[in-house]
C-alpha cells in the first residue's frame, strides 16, 4: 500500500508537463526487449507480493508501523496508539494495566476532544491498534469494548508483512545518487516534487510509461502497486523498451519496496451497529490465527462496521 508522501508525488505527476504524445508509429519491440520486459513482470511479482500479518513484535516494529501509516486526515502523532502484547497493553507509550485501560482511553480522549479547540460535533481521532500476533483474543475485545464506551469509533489496526520480507535494491543506475538524495530530504514536499521530476525524465523517451504514472493518481491506495503490476510491463513493451531499465527499477523499487504498511479501518459502537459484523473467537485465540480474515473484510476507503466478542 503506497504511503502519504508518495500519495502527493502521484497527484504531482498530473502537474509537471506530460511526456511525448502516444500518437505516431509505435517503436518496434526487440527480442531484447522483449526478454527485458519479461524479466520486468517476474521482479514486481516479487517485489509486490507480500503476505501481511501484524508486528511479530509489537514494541520493536511499532515506530516504523506508526511513520508510515497512510490516508491520515491530520499528522499521526494526533491518532491515538495502543499497543497489544501478548502480556501486556499500553496506551500512548503509557502500560496499561487491566484496571487502568479505561481510565487512560478516557485521558487519550480528553486530550483528543482538547485538540479539536472546542468543537464538541467533531469526532474523535481513528484510534490506531498494534497487535502483537501472540496478543489473546481476549485483550482485542477488552480494547474493543473499552475504546467503544469511551467514545472512540474508528479503530485503524496497523499490518506489516510478516518476517520483513525485503527485496535487494536493484542497480547500479545512473540515478541512485540522485534518489539518495531525494530519500534523505526532511521536506516531504520537496521529496515528492523532485521524484516526480526525476520520474519524467528518466519516462521521456516512453509516453506509455507516462500514462501510467498518471493514472495512479486517481487510483485507490491498495490497488496501486497492482495496477504497476498489470501494467507497466505492457506499456514498457509499446514504447520498445525506450528507457533506461536500471533507473526505471531503481526508481519502482523505490516507490515499492517502501510501501510495506497498510492499516485496516473498522467501525465501531458501544450499541449495535446495522449491518455490523460480529466476530466471535475463544478468548484465548491468538491473533495471528485470525488476523488475516479480519484485515481481509476490509474494503478500501470503506471502514467495515465490527464488533469484536467472546463466543
């Protein structure tokens, strides 16, 4: 799932001047080119595939989930964080002991409700959720029915792809000291602005590659890196393989292999909710066993209505 920054870099690519017209005799396809495409499609494969679980480990993983969660409507240090261990639960960096979970939701909301600068209509803040996948169905549902009669109604649970599966950065290209660069700017717009520049040029010669590029900017987050997938390939192949191939891979696993976290939406209520799931496990299911059928309800850009409850 691609995250926020990259987001704006997409927006970005509708700005700057398009490449060359498609129009005109299309470049004939090499058997070299060809083999190049080929090669293309079978290393996105590998690049994209993932199987996501939650954090293996909640308090190693946890800052890393949190930088890079996506579609946040305001900075993500404002969205509250809880943490569920296989032990032990904190709430804003804060342990929670059993007794205490609602004492400290009802500080977190507090706080939220402060933020909002009097707005008492304004909801409070999607509460974002790490949980370790040894963490017991049990504490799920006590944060479930906590965060509920609190007052939260959004709940945000963060996935990464379990065991960091990484894949080796390709190269050496004539651009990796550039998008080093670019990768330690602290400006998030300047990053976005000069890797949209930077993808224009190295795509001048390939228009095909272009309207690609263009088209991710008005598609749905999780589908992105799918749509790279379906077609890229393609479109390299119509231009005649017309581009540098170790820029255009350095610059994919870029945007790719940086795209790890995704962060699955429910909806939530101390009252039943119309239409609303109901997920019922024994309380000492682990969460890795049913994880993934969770996150797998989701739809993107429409939080699921849940309820989280014992047999």
């Amino acid at each position: 799932m691609i995250p926020r920054m990259l987001a704006m870099f997409f927006a970005l690519l509708l700005v700057f001047p398009a490449c060359d017209d498609t129009s005109g005799p299309k470049k004939p396809v090499s058997e070299q080119c060809v083999r190049d495409v080929l090669n293309l499609r079978g290393w996105l494969k590998e690049l994209t595939e993932k199987t996501y679980e939650s954090p293996v480990s909640v308090r190693s993983s946890i800052s890393l989930l949190v930088a890079n969660i996506e579609n946040a409507d305001r900075p993500t240090s404002s969205r509250p964080l809880i943490e569920i261990g296989k032990k032990k639960i904190w709430v804003e960096n804060h342990l929670a002991r059993p007794v205490q979970l609602k004492d400290l939701l009802e500080k977190t909301a507090t706080q939220a409700k402060n933020l909002s600068r009097g707005d008492s209509k304004k909801k409070l803040p999607c509460l974002l959720l790490a949980i370790d996948r040894d963490a017991p169905w049990s504490r799920v549902v006590r944060v479930h029915d906590v965060a509920a009669q609190t007052g939260f109604s959004q709940l945000a649970i963060l996935y990464t792809p379990y065991g960091q599966k990484t894949t080796a950065r390709p190269g050496p290209s004539n651009i990796d000291v550039e998008l080093d660069t670019i990768h330690k700017m602290s400006d998030p717009v300047e990053k976005v602005t000069r890797l949209a520049k930077l993808i224009r040029r190295v795509c001048a010669d390939c228009p095909e590659l272009d309207s690609v590029f263009k088209s991710l900017s008005v598609t749905n987050p999780e589908a992105k890196a799918r749509v790279i997938v379906r077609f890229l390939p393609d479109a390299l192949s119509e231009c005649g393989c017309a581009v540098d191939l170790p820029s255009l891979r350095a610059i994919l696993w870029t945007m790719l292999e940086h795209t790890s976290m995704i962060a699955a939406l429910f909806e939530i209520s101390e009252s039943p909710l119309a239409k609303e799931k109901v997920i019922r496990q024994p309380l000492d299911t682990p969460w890795h066993e049913v994880n993934v059928y969770i996150r797998s309800l989701v739809r993107p850009g429409m939080p699921r209505r849940v309820r989280f409850a014992a047999p």
